[in-house]
C-alpha cells in the first residue's frame, strides 16, 4: 500500500526530494531539525463563535486555548 507524503502523518526522508529538486537552488535553504523546537498558533475567534467557545471552556473549566487544543487532539478519532 503506497503513502501520499502530503497527507501522511509521518513523512520520511526523501519523501518531497522530487519536488526539491526541481527547485532553484538559489531559493532553498538547509538548517538542521530542533528536536526541541515548537509551533505556536494564533486562532481568532470572533462573534457567536467567540461567545461559544466562552461557554464551552466555563462549562469544562478549562481556558479557551486547552478546549481548542482538547477539540484538535479529539479531530483526530472519527465519531462513529
């Protein structure tokens, strides 16, 4: 069974070396992986959407930024 690298939860080396190499070299840069690195992302929630998610974190006791993280983790198990 083949994988698709762009979708694929865990690409592996040489996955995207196709699509690098059709780069111009003058464009790519290399820079060693930090194991302790980390992503932050800034959500905007406005309006009605906003005023829910308000409620959702009183109803859990928990801050907004833990229920959507909670909301993200749980998008991973299908519902039924």
């Amino acid at each position: 069974m083949s994988t698709d690298p762009w979708t694929d939860p865990d690409p592996q080396p040489g996955d995207f070396d196709g699509e690098l190499a059709e780069l111009d070299p003058r464009h790519v840069e290399h820079h060693d992986g930090n194991p302790d690195a980390a992503l932050i992302v800034f959500v905007g929630v406005a309006g009605e959407d906003a005023k829910r998610l308000a409620r959702l974190s009183q109803v859990r006791g928990q801050k907004a930024a833990d229920v959507i993280a909670g909301l993200l983790r749980d998008a991973e198990y299908p519902l039924a």
